[in-house]
C-alpha cells in the first residue's frame, strides 16, 4: 500500500510492566531510577494501552525512613496519644534513628474547643488527568453545567463524610510501605469516606474566618536581577459590561455554536453594532445595553459545516439575571482583594472578551489557540502531528490586571486515511487482509472513538460523520434492508405483510452497486457513525480522519519524548515566540477589544527579582559541599547515614556479557566504597530473556527469586537500553538511590545555613493525588501523603497512600478524603522515631490544587490536620503552616541580561525569586526557580501560603522552600520542588503505576471499574525486597531487536 512503517509500539502489558518496574513493597519516598546527572521528570504512568496523555515514564516511589512498628503503648498513654518525653517510651520492633533527638515537650496549650470534622464543598472536582490546578488566572467557572453562568454558594446540606479506620501497625521495614498499608485499610469503610457526599462552600459570614494570611511585604534577601516575565499590562477603560445567555434549539459542539452565533450577529444589524462576545457555550456580553426592553429575540440561521449538508438553527437571546456585571470589583480586588473572594464575575467577562475573536480565527483548545499550521506541522507517530500555538488567560499582580501569554503545544490527530491511521497505530502487526484481533480491535477502537471523519459518495461529494466506535461486523458480514433495518447474518429475505421480500445487501455489496466503489479489504471492521439512534455502519477503507481535532488520549512514551525533543526551547527563544504570538494575536487592533476598552501592552513586564543563597550542605565526614548553580559534586565525601547492602540479587534481562556485568559490579562497590557504604558480591545474578516482555513473567521471576534467595534485601534490575552502564557517575548515582531504599540519609543541611524555624522540632508533609487520564473514568484518584522522619535533617521520609473514586457523574476528586487519618499515624511514627519528642511545628506542602479550590482546602484538609493533632493529645497544637505548591501554570521568568543567564538554554539562576508585581496583590505568593534549566524554559514553581501559625516572613519561607529543594536523595542537584511535595507525586504515581500493573495482569477491563478492594490490592504490590532497576546497553547474547522503544522492556514489579 506504500505506506511508511511507523515506529513499532510496545505490548500493553509491557509498557505496564516497565513503569512498575522502578520500586519495591519496601520501596518509599526516596527511591528512584532517574539519573542524577538530571533532574527527574515524573508523570502519570502510562495506560495498559495506547491511549496517551502528555507525560514521561514515571519515576520510581520514594522510600519512607525504616520506623518502628506502630504498636500500642501501655494502658496509661495510649498508642493513639502523643505522650509528654518524660513518659516511659513506648516498644518498638526496630530501635529508633540514631538521627533523632531528645527535645522537652512543649507546655500544654489551654483544651480548645471541640470542632466538628470538617467537610468539602460538593463539586470540588478537577479535569481527569493529571489534575493538578490550574493556578490563579484559571478559569473561575471550574466544571461547568450547562447553564454556566456563576452561581452563588450554596448552603450545607450533607453530614460530614465518616472517617476511615487506621490502617494496623506496621510490622518490621520502613513505615508508610504502600504494600502492607494498603493491604491493611478497611475497604468497607474506605469506601464511604471516597464516596461521601461533600458540603458545600460555607457562607459569607465564615468565609472571613478562613482568608489566607495577608502579606508582610515582598523579602530582602538575596542579590537583585532585571527580569522579563510573560505578563502583559490589560488597560480597561469600561466600568461595567452587559450579560445575556444564548439558547440555543439544539446541543452541538462549542466550535459549531461559536461560527452560527457569529454568522447570525453579522447578519442581524440590531446586534452586529454592539460588537457581542460569546464563550462557545451561553454567555454573550456586550459593552453596551441591548435595547432588548424585557423580551427575548428569537434568530433563525442557515448555516452548512464542512461537510455537511446546510441546515436552519434558532437561537434566543435574552438579558440574564443580573444583566449588569460591574467591573469596580475587580479594581478594588487589585488593592486589597483575598483568593477567597476573587471578582469571578468581571474576570469571566473580560476573558470571554479577549478570547472571543482568537476563537473564531485560530483553532481552540481550553484557553489555547492555534493558528494553521501551514503544512509546517511535526510528526509524532500514533497517527499524530504536534501543533504550535499560544496560551492567554487573565492574571492580577499588584494593582494591575495582566494577560498571561505563553507558547502552547498541543498533539492533534493528523489528517489521513483511517487505514492509515491504524497503521500508525498498530505497526507491523497490521494486516488489513486479515481483519484485526481483539487486542489490536481494543487498540485502534480506543484512538477512533469520537473522531470525525469524512468520505467520499462516488459522485454525490464529501460526508462527514463522528465516529460513535468500531464494530465487529465487518462490510461483508453486516446486512441490512432497504429501509436501513439491519439484518443479523445471512437469513433469508425479509417478508412484509402482503408484499415480496425486501432487498437485502450487504456493506460490501451497496457501496458497489451505488457508489461504484469495490472494497479492497472488507474483513475490517466497520466504523458506527452519526447519531446514535441510528446505525449507520461504513467501511473504515473509504474514511479519512478531519483535519483540526486534538487528541485527548494518553500519548505513549515515545510520543511525549518526541513533543519534550521538539518543544524544549531555550528561554530566550520561548520569549521571542511568545512576542510573535503577541503580535500574530494583535490584541489592540480587534474590534471586540475596542468596543470594551481592553488594550494590551506590546512589551512584557518588567520586575525585580532577587537570587537567594545556596545552602550549604553536610555529610558524614563532617565536610562542607556549596552547591554552585544548582549542583554539586560528591567527590570527596561520604554519606550522612550510609546503610550496607549484604544480601542481595540481579536481575539481568539485558544478558549482559559477564565481563561488562562484573566491571558494573566492580564499580559499583567501588562508588559505594567513596560514599561510605559497603556493598558485598551479590549472593546470586539471575539472567532471563528480555527481547518479549510480558509482565506476568516479570512477577513470576521475581516471585521466584524471593523464595529462591530468601527475601534478599535488594533486587537490581538491569534492563536493556542504550545508556553506558558502569561509567563513574551511573554507579554513583545508584548508590545514592540504594542508600536512600535501605533507610540510609545522602546529606542533609549544615548547622550553619540551617533556617531557624528548623531549629526547633518540625515535621515537613508532602502531599498530592494523581488523577487517571480523561479516558480512563474507571480508574480512581490516588492520594499520596508523606513526612519526615528525622527532626534534624528531613532526609527520611515515611508515607501513606489513599484511593478514592469520585462522586456518580462527577470528576476527579483533588481533595484528600482521609488526610486526618494519614497525619495522625505520620505524627505517631515521628515521635516514636525522635526518642518521644512531639513535633512543634508542622509544614505541609499540598501539590496540585488550583487557586479556586484555595478555600476548600482551608475548610477540609486544614481542619482534618489540626483534628488529627486534637484526636492525638487534647492540648496537642503544633503551629501549622501550610503552603500549595503549583507547576500547572504558565508563569515564566526571563533574565534581561543574557550574562546572568545559566546554561545553553539561557535560563534564570537557580535561587531566582519574585514576590511582587506579579505576585497577588494583598497575599504572600511566590514563584521560585529553585533548579537548574538542562533542557528548554525553567518553570518557576508558585508558592502560596494558605495558614500560617508562626507568622514566618517571606523572606523565611522563600530560604525554607529553596532549601528543602536540595534534600532530594536521588539527585546532587537542586530540583523544582521541595522534597517532601516531590516524593509524594513519586509516591502517588508508584502506586498508579501498581494499579495498572494489577489490573492488566488479572484482565480486568478497561472499561470496568473495579471495586474499591480491586483498587486497594492493585495499589498492593508483593511484600519483599526493594527492586531498584537500571539500564544497560543491549551488549549480551539477548539484545533488543533493533528500534524497540525503551519503554517496552520488561519489569521486575514492585515486590
């Protein structure tokens, strides 16, 4: 057929099996199997599937601290209460860390008063996905109704969700092991706490009580630096702007009701005068009143889609309630506003203004638009093309509004035969002839689904039609009548009452008898198209796929290595693109800005950041290391606390000749020998072929490695790739990972740069969830909580996991059902390994919640802290600050001087800061790039600070968060967020990654949702030794076939 053979993909269950491959039962928040020459880059793992969604193979979990066993306390001091330090400690199963230290309790506070378990708004739901919010300047509406105007908060009306049981003590290895937490959670009452019917907002009344805490004013500290942002000055002259909804007869899509809603105001000069504004959905504004004096307008318009054939459409305006929509809000918000009380309604209206025209000129996405590419876009694979274009969104800083602009990337099905298509999709393995199997069946009718297509009718021109889903029957076997009635099989001829038998044909024959068209391959199957109370069955030979649609499916690996290749510009580039699309965009010159008083600035603002210190670091020789722009090496030092690796296995699926393998293993005792640890000869090298991965084998290999070699503490996996394996730093970096999986502390910060909120006893939480992708409905949200373990450095961390589904009919939920339950036994496990010493302060980074879900957070997850606290000691009131921490933005910094930039990508230095000018206008934000920029435009992380008990400045929590930056054990750089927040996104996507390991295994479909105790054994992998893997080159007798991907080599499973 001519067509070029695209890459070849991976099995489902081997793309599972390599993403479960990275971390063991044992393994906790800081294992891991990225390089440490970089930063990792973790991502929701990947589909047993081929469905995509834009995200990099993830990371392996993080490894909690090794704690003692959570056991019961003599009967005067409960196991459930934190005991004053003068009581007689309690057993444990293991003896404390020797990193602990002894500090007096606190004096008790007065018994607060006794406060109801707080509950979450109904509705607090993200997009599937990663979910992780949108940030502020996101839009307000959140999910929409079908009526999407804003609506005012409504008043309780459920009871509180119950609370989950505790999960048993944890007997032996570290605490927080998702095998045996999750294999001990009550799944009855797991169960009601994830399906509980949240509250909703509280009133205005007690919405003051819940404002994050105001601003002291932007911090000093550091050393200033002129800095570009991609935030553009909005000029809005209008004090007050007019709203109407638009009904329209009947439901279409928002790109359909956007070119009718246009075609009808140009055509009726009553409304073409006032320049109206639309969002696709019911909102239109206008700067000027309809003279519509209490009636509604009734319009009729002709209107043909591509395609199609020309049809009338009604549609009604009429004034909404309220009409008037006052702009004065949003300038009194810009002096002296709250996240809480955000002026939704003006925001709403004046980005429905901006985006209005881009809507109909460039092809929408969300709150992206992109212009045709000219033939200039980027092929992919999968069937998919790579589309450039830019991201707009409102933003507020200190007494100005600003529009956020940035490049956008987004993948797009690419316009092409369906036969095509599959082959793209499916590879080699495609045979049109033949037909498809069941799993290429599944495959290909996951990636067609919802996608519109057009054929040609011989000389009758173009159809176009949405395809429904793929059916079994094929052009030859399915019949109908010539009335269209399907007919099941080859039965004889259909008799009407009194008259001959109808004629009956089948898909094959009509396309031959009335189009002319002879089918080359009428075993595929056919395609359901148009209305679902119809079956209108095609062949998929004579289809082609509509230019235009974005692929909303997971992108397997190679895919989103490709887009990261393609779309990783450096920075100075990123800003010249973004100044094209300002002006491609040419905001000041459209008619509809005009008509509202909105102007855009054409240079970016300007603001002064400051680049904060490093801190420096200790280790076990009691040697000083100063990270110099973000790294360092460890030449010359030892690790904190070194841990011995005695007793341990590989797991060779690379069949690495044996000279290469034992100079690997050479070197790696050799590396571990620097840093302080003695790793002995492992005690047996199992070697399997790795060129057909299938996952089952991987679990039965190392099933049979345990019982073989009893339990070894490590099993190393060596997986073929073409990374050199052996060289210095590769064995260095594994070290680091097998210290930190054995209960060993890397480094932690010298006494000297120590902040002095750490100086006395804290504990720093990490939370986050990781939503499945948008076509993976069946699939649960998965919470991940974790905390350090050790009072004086922070580089121990145990950990908690938490399934939950959402509501019928609702997204995924972001809020954390049981945290109550997960702090408390995190509290429990600090003290017990601190010598008895109760934490005074708690820090809690929370990931991934958007600037809307601020207050919901207040409301439900900080009260569930401060109640756990309560529920452990009555007068028990550690001061609490809480901060969420955002990547999901699109806020990018700029060194004005290119001499002050870092690294061939030209970026900002580590420690770069912002806290004014774009920061909120009354609260104290930041955005901090606290890591070095390798490859395309550092993202500054955004801090915000939702509670705060110790009144810190900013200049305090700025060098806190920096700091915690450096504590990550995978890695001698600094990363993008502080360690706790990022071992809790490892911990959250190892255990997806479990997940869909399980349900692949046991052939569960995808298409089913599994119950909540499938969910909780999917996310309870097998209880054993820690699996740590690594990549060889394909150097033995079983190298890969040539052009397999990465991502299809087998995996030891989490064990």
């Amino acid at each position: 057929m001519g067509r070029k053979k695209p890459r070849k993909k991976p099995t489902a269950a081997a793309t599972a099996a390599a993403q479960a491959a990275t971390t063991a039962a044992g393994d906790g928040a800081t294992g891991g199997d990225s390089p440490a020459a970089s930063e990792p880059t973790p991502a929701p793992a990947p589909a047993p599937t081929s469905a995509p969604a834009p995200a990099a193979a993830p990371a392996a979990a993080p490894a909690p601290a090794p704690a003692p066993a959570v056991t019961p306390a003599p009967a005067a001091a409960p196991a459930a209460t934190l005991a004053p330090a003068a009581a007689p400690a309690p057993k444990s199963s293991s003896t404390p860390s020797s990193s602990g230290t002894s500090t007096p309790a606190s004096t008790p506070r007065p018994t607060p008063a006794p406060t109801p378990t707080p509950t979450a708004p109904p509705g607090l739901t993200v997009g599937a996905g990663r979910g992780r919010g949108r940030g502020r300047g996101a839009d307000p509406r959140g999910a929409r109704a079908q009526d999407s105007r804003p609506q005012a908060a409504q008043q309780p009306q459920s009871p509180p969700p119950p609370q989950l049981k505790s999960p048993p003590p944890q007997q032996g290895g570290p605490a927080g092991d998702v095998t045996r937490q999750m294999a001990a959670m009550s799944v009855a009452e797991t169960k009601k706490a994830a399906e509980s019917v949240f509250q909703p907002a509280p009133s205005e009344k007690s919405i003051c009580k819940l404002q994050p805490p105001k601003s002291k004013g932007p911090g000093r500290m550091g050393r200033p630096i002129k800095l570009f942002t991609n935030h553009f000055n909005l000029s809005i002259k209008c004090r007050e702007v007019y709203h109407y909804d638009v009904e329209f007869e009947k439901r279409m899509p928002k790109t359909v009701k956007r070119r009718i809603f246009d075609k009808a105001m140009k055509e009726n000069a009553q409304f073409g005068k006032y320049f109206p504004v639309f969002d696709g959905e019911k909102n239109m504004y206008t700067a000027r009143q309809l003279p519509l004096k209490g009636k509604q307008v009734e319009m009729t318009v002709s209107f043909q889609e591509a395609g199609d054939l020309a049809r009338d459409y009604k549609l009604t305006v009429k004034a909404a309630d309220p009409c008037q929509v006052d702009i004065e809000p949003l300038m009194q918000y810009l002096v002296g506003g709250s996240s809480n009380n955000t002026p939704q309604a003006a925001v709403l209206a004046l980005d429905i203004v901006l985006r209005h025209l881009p809507s109909l000129r460039f092809t929408p996405v969300g709150r992206s638009f992109f212009p045709d590419q000219g033939g200039r876009t980027i092929d992919i694979g999968g069937g998919c093309e790579l589309w450039i274009g830019y991201f707009s969104t409102i933003r507020y800083g200190w007494k100005q509004t600003r529009v956020n602009i940035d490049v956008a990337n987004k993948a797009f099905h690419k316009p092409m035969h369906v036969m095509d298509k599959m082959y793209e999709i499916i590879g080699d393995r495609f045979n049109p002839a033949r037909g498809l199997d069941q799993m290429q069946f599944q495959e290909v009718n996951k990636q067609l689904a919802n996608l519109k297509v057009e054929y040609t009718r011989g000389n009758q021109g173009k159809r176009s039609y949405r395809i429904n889903k793929m059916v079994r029957d094929t052009p030859r076997t399915h019949k109908f009548d010539h009335n269209g009635r399907t007919v099941s099989g080859f039965l004889e001829a259909v008799t009407p009452t009194g008259g001959r038998p109808l004629l009956q044909m089948t898909v094959e024959q009509f396309f031959s008898k009335e189009y002319g068209v002879q089918l080359q391959y009428p075993n595929l199957p056919c395609l359901w198209v148009g209305s679902k109370n119809k079956k209108i069955y095609i062949p998929a030979e004579v289809c082609t796929v509509v230019k235009g649609q974005v692929n909303n499916h997971k992108l397997n690996p190679d895919q989103v290595s490709a887009m990261i290749k393609t779309t990783a510009a450096p920075a100075d580039v990123r800003l010249n693109r973004i100044r094209e699309f300002v002006r491609q965009a040419d905001f000041n010159r459209d008619p509809h800005n005009r008509e509202f008083g909105l102007q855009v600035a054409d240079t970016p603002t300007e603001v002064t950041g400051r680049i904060l210190p490093a801190p420096t670091l200790l280790y076990n020789n009691q040697g000083k290391v100063q990270p110099r722009d973000g790294v360092w090496d460890l030449r010359g030092s030892r690790f904190l606390d070194p841990h011995h690796l005695e007793r341990w296995v590989v797991l060779d699926y690379a069949r690495t000749y044996n000279d290469k393998l034992q100079n690997f293993l050479r070197g790696l005792a050799d590396s571990g020998r620097q840093v302080g640890m003695n790793i002995a000869q492992p005690v047996g090298v199992v070697q399997k072929d790795g060129r057909f991965p299938e996952r089952v084998d991987a679990v039965r290999d190392l099933s049979e490695i345990k019982k073989q070699y009893n339990s070894p503490q490590l099993v190393l996996v060596i997986l073929p790739a073409k990374n050199k394996l052996g060289d210095r730093q590769t064995a260095t970096n594994i070290c680091q990972k097998i210290n930190a999986k054995m209960g060993g502390s890397n480094n932690g910060l010298h006494e000297s740069t120590r902040p002095p909120m750490l100086r006395v006893p804290t504990i720093v939480f990490g939370a986050d969830v990781t939503h499945p992708a948008p076509d993976q409905k069946n699939k649960p949200s998965i919470a991940a909580v974790v905390a350090s373990m050790d009072a004086s450095f922070h580089a121990r961390y145990g950990h908690r996991v938490l399934v939950q589904y959402p509501q019928e009919g609702q997204g995924a939920q972001e809020l954390i059902a049981d945290l109550g339950t997960a702090v408390k036994e995190l509290l429990i496990e600090f003290y017990k390994m601190n010598n008895r010493v109760k934490p005074q302060q708690i820090v809690f980074f929370r990931d991934g919640v958007s600037e809307g879900q601020f207050l919901q957070v207040i409301q439900y997850e900080l009260e569930q802290i401060k109640e756990a606290c309560r529920k452990l000691e009555a007068n028990y009131q550690p001061k609490i600050t809480l901060l969420v921490v955002q990547k999901r933005h699109h806020t990018r910094l700029f060194a004005q001087d290119l001499r002050e930039a870092k690294g061939r990508s030209k970026n900002v230095p580590p420690g770069t800061v912002v806290d004014s000018v774009i920061a909120h206008p009354t609260e104290l934000d930041y955005f901090l790039v606290s890591h070095q920029g390798i490859q395309g435009t550092s993202r500054p992380t955004h801090y915000h600070i939702l509670h705060d008990d110790s009144n810190f400045t900013a200049d305090e929590l700025e060098i806190l968060t920096y700091y915690m930056c450096h504590l990550f054990s995978r890695c001698t750089r600094s990363v993008s967020n502080p360690a706790p927040s990022y071992y809790a996104h490892l911990a959250a996507f190892r255990a997806r990654a479990h997940h869909d390991n399980f349900l692949a295994v046991n052939n569960i479909a995808e298409d089913r949702r599994p119950s909540l105790a499938d969910a909780q054994r999917a996310c309870t992998p097998q209880d054993g030794a820690h699996v740590l893997r690594v990549e060889a080159p394909g150097c033995g007798h079983g190298r890969p076939q040539a052009g397999r991907s990465s991502h299809s080599r087998p995996a030891a499973p989490v064990g």
